[in-house]
C-alpha cells in the first residue's frame, strides 16, 4: 500500500485528504497552503524491480511500502518537495542543442541470478539518470543536502560531511552499469551536491564517483535483488536487519511495524 498521509512534529498522524481539508477550511494547514500540501503527496508504489536509487537502503522496508498502510514526516516530505524542484528546473532547462545531453534518461536492464532454493530467476533494475552527456560521456545526479559541516555527537567536534555516501556512490554507478552494459563508453560520474542558504549564498560541490568494476556491480545487485525476488515468488518479507544506528531504522516510517513483525518471527 502506497503511503496514506503525514506524521507531525508532535507524533500525530493526519491523512492526506484531512489535511488538505484543513488546509482549504483555514488558508493553510502546518502553515503550508493547500496546493502546496497537494504537490507534496507521495503515493509512489514500486512495483518488483529493483531500483538504483533504494539499492543502497533496506530491502525489508521497500516490501513493507508495498503491502503495509504508512505515514512518513511532514516536514521530511517538504525536503523532498524541494529536492524534486532543482531537479525539475534543471531538467526543463537542459541544454539540449546538440542533441547530446539528456535528462531524466529512464534505463533498465535485467538481472539473472539464483534464489536461494536453486530457481532461476529474472528481475528487472530500473532508473532513471538525472542527466546523461553522450559527448563528454558523462552521468550526473543532483542532490540536495542538509548541511555540508555537522555537529559529530562521538567526537564532538564540528565535522565535514564526506562526499560521496556509498549509497550515492552505488546509485550512480548502477546507472552507469545499465549504460556500459549495453555497450556504451563511460568516462565520468558526477554527483552535484547542493545547499540553497538564501539569495546571497548557494553552497555546492561537484564529485567525481569512480567507476566501479562492472562485473563486481552486476553481482551485488543481484544479491541485493535476490531478497525482494524471493518476496515475489514465496511472499515471504526480507529478514530483518534492525540496527538503531542505520539511517535506514532511524528514519524508517515502519520501523515500528517491522519489529512488531520480527517479535513474531516475521
């Protein structure tokens, strides 16, 4: 089941047409107007693919999306919203003259492998590149962040955030992979970091992702496949992997609903 609404600051829980109700009935719900809150919605239903962007995330949470009624942060949902905003504007803005430079290039590409009982199976990856540049023969992917310096609770110290994540690393070399495995040329990954602080300042950073060996990419995506194919096919959820430390756990919207499960050997 796709998502139904958010979760507030508070810990309460509203659906999307309450609160858009609200909104309508009093100018604004959370202070955010009603069109606003309308743009915001996430009904994003996955279907059994594996997808270069969540591959880096937990497998157990992508299966209890798709069956599971879930509220997530409303203000994690503005985040979002505009994170999805640059990416729009820049994608609407491609230079495309020359034919040469593409944005939001769907891709997929199937993966062959084993389940665990023996079985062949196939599954198909997909995802779409924020922007492929076939002349200088290079991917790019835009993202948002929060702050480039945080507050390193362990040392205590003020720390530089270090670019790219693996996840990052991971998703864009995907890309990449469903590209070069048909063939074509890679030269470069790029991933675009950004922080909007204002009219007076833009905070940036460009960082090149090294290719990763294209062989060792195709057999961990299978592997990380693997659990949601085995859904598939049996309906049995991926094992839990529940780690308080994991951003994953830490920001799950299920997370509750995923131990209740685990409790029950689930």
């Amino acid at each position: 089941m796709p998502q139904i609404g958010w979760e507030l600051k508070d810990g309460s829980k509203i659906s999307y047409e309450e609160a858009i109700t609200k909104a309508r009935e009093n100018g604004a719900f959370e202070k955010f107007p009603a069109p606003v809150l309308q743009a915001m919605r996430n009904e994003r239903t996955d279907g059994h693919w594996l997808s270069p962007s969540a591959a880096g995330g937990c497998g157990r949470q992508r299966v209890l999306q798709q069956i599971e009624p879930y509220y997530s942060s409303l203000e994690g949902a503005w985040t979002s919203f505009t994170g999805n905003a640059y990416h729009r504007e820049i994608s609407n803005n491609v230079l495309g003259d020359t034919g040469s430079m593409i944005a939001e290039m769907y891709l997929d590409m199937d993966l062959h492998f084993k389940l665990r009982d023996g079985r062949d199976h196939t599954m198909k990856m997909r995802g779409t590149a924020d922007l492929w540049d076939s002349e200088y023969k290079a991917i790019y992917d835009w993202k948002t962040i929060g702050d480039f310096v945080y507050y390193d609770t362990t040392t205590k110290q003020r720390t530089t955030r270090e670019l790219p994540s693996y996840n990052h690393a991971l998703q864009i070399n995907l890309y990449g992979m469903m590209l070069r495995w048909q063939g074509v040329d890679i030269q470069h990954l790029y991933i675009w970091y950004v922080k909007s602080e204002g009219k007076k300042n833009v905070t940036r950073r460009l960082v090149e992702v090294p290719l990763w060996d294209i062989e060792d990419l195709y057999h961990y995506a299978c592997e990380i496949a693997e659990p949601l194919a085995w859904y598939e096919v049996t309906g049995e959820i991926p094992q839990n992997q529940y780690d308080p430390a994991w951003d994953a756990c830490r920001f799950c919207p299920l997370v509750q609903r995923c131990q209740e499960l685990a409790s029950k050997g689930l």
